[in-house]
C-alpha cells in the first residue's frame, strides 16, 4: 500500500465515479419496461434482451447516449416481431429526454478530495463513451484544474491503459487506476501493470460487472470516494 505523502499517478474514470450516470439510463430502462407491454416476458426477460442487443451495439458502435437510443428501438421491433413506427421511435425519444442536458451531479465529497489529492499527486482523467457527451460533462463538473491531462477515449481495454502510460512517461507500477468498473477500469489496468482502486457504484452498468481476484494485492477497495485520502 503507497505511503500517504509519495507522490503518484493517480489516474480517474468519471462517469459514476466522479459522478452519477448510469442512474439515469437506468431509469429510461425502468420507464421502457413500463411502457413495452409483452404478452409473456416478464420485465427480468425482456432487460436480459435489451442487455444482449446494449452489449452488441457497444461492440458495433460504441457508447452514449445514441446508441442507447438504438438499443432501445431495436429492442422493441425484436420483441414485437416488426419495425418501429414513427409513433414508437418518438415516444422511446421522449423516454430518454432526461439524458439530454442533465446537470452533473458529483459523487458526495469528490471535489473536497481531489483539492487534497491534487496537492501532492498528478492527477490524470481517463473517460470513454461519445466524444461530445462526454466532454459536454467534462465542461460541465467543475474538475478539470485538478487534472494535468483529460482523455475521451472509445474504450478501456489493456492497449488503452499501455497508451496512457507511453502518452505521459510514467511507471505502470506506481500508478494507480481509480474507478467503479471491474470491466472498463480495474481489471485492464491491471493487465497493464497498473494498480487499482476499485470503488463500487450500485447502479454501475451490468455491462461493466466482472469478478475480481480478492487475493490480489494491487487492487484496494473502497466504500466511498474520500476513502482515498487514507492512503494516497
């Protein structure tokens, strides 16, 4: 475990780290499964369906906001055997109306404790999803003089996590990645070298789940955001 004081990299993801997110998609999906009546899928089935065709298109077309519109559509005319009207296409627009212009809403004592850590560590910021929405909410939260660097990138696997570390000259070994995804933020920045922090989010996408190893040293959990501070 690092000594408090010994300056690191500190490298962040954002969205439901520094911030909620995938709260409000999750609502959308609550209201969609209101709205998608089915004659025999309860609400579980049909969110396994729409979890399948959510991980295809991520594949196929990465993530935001748009593509989650997609999933949605192609959800419905998959279960209804039939295109989408223009009545549906519209009404599944109006569901999503709130992932358009929300504020941001800051995990509760993020900012107190990146104005602490940033006193003694740099601070990287490393994001992935549409380049617009997700710099619409860099823009938008009031952090970015913490970071000496932002990335929007279009995903987080172990290549992305290697770049980072060519990009800004550092040791994967004394660097450590902090966010809420096994998937997108622990498990390939370990495969790089990195350390981890991993602090969970309950409303974390079921995309970004996956198991971690409890006997791994270089990963440290956490409850809560400013539980960084006793140790970094």
């Amino acid at each position: 475990m690092p000594q408090r004081r010994e300056a690191k990299v500190l490298v962040f993801d954002a969205d439901d780290t520094l911030w909620e997110n995938n709260i409000l998609f999750e609502r959308v999906i609550d209201d969609f499964l209101d709205w998608l009546a089915h004659p025999t899928l309860d609400r579980v089935q049909i969110r396994a369906v729409l979890d399948d065709i959510e991980r295809a298109n991520a594949v196929a077309h990465g993530y935001g906001s748009k593509v989650f519109l997609r999933s949605l559509g192609e959800c419905l005319e998959k279960l209804r055997q039939r295109p989408a009207t223009e009545r549906e296409r519209a009404e599944i627009e109006g569901l999503a109306v709130a992932l358009v212009g929300h504020q941001v809403e800051l995990m509760p004592g993020v900012a107190e404790t990146l104005d602490d850590l940033a006193t003694r560590h740099e601070l990287l910021l490393l994001t992935k999803g549409d380049r617009e929405e997700q710099q619409r909410k860099l823009d938008a939260c009031g952090l970015l003089h913490h970071f000496s660097a932002a990335h929007i990138v279009p995903e987080k696997d172990v290549d992305t996590y290697r770049w980072l570390a060519r990009e800004h000259g550092f040791d994967p070994a004394g660097a450590w990645m902090i966010g809420n995804s096994p998937r997108s933020d622990i498990l390939p920045a370990r495969a790089a070298g990195m350390n981890a922090v991993f602090i969970p989010n309950e409303n974390t996408w079921v995309l970004e789940h996956d198991e971690l190893d409890p006997s791994d040293t270089g990963v440290i959990r956490l409850a809560a955001f400013p539980d960084l501070l006793q140790h970094f």
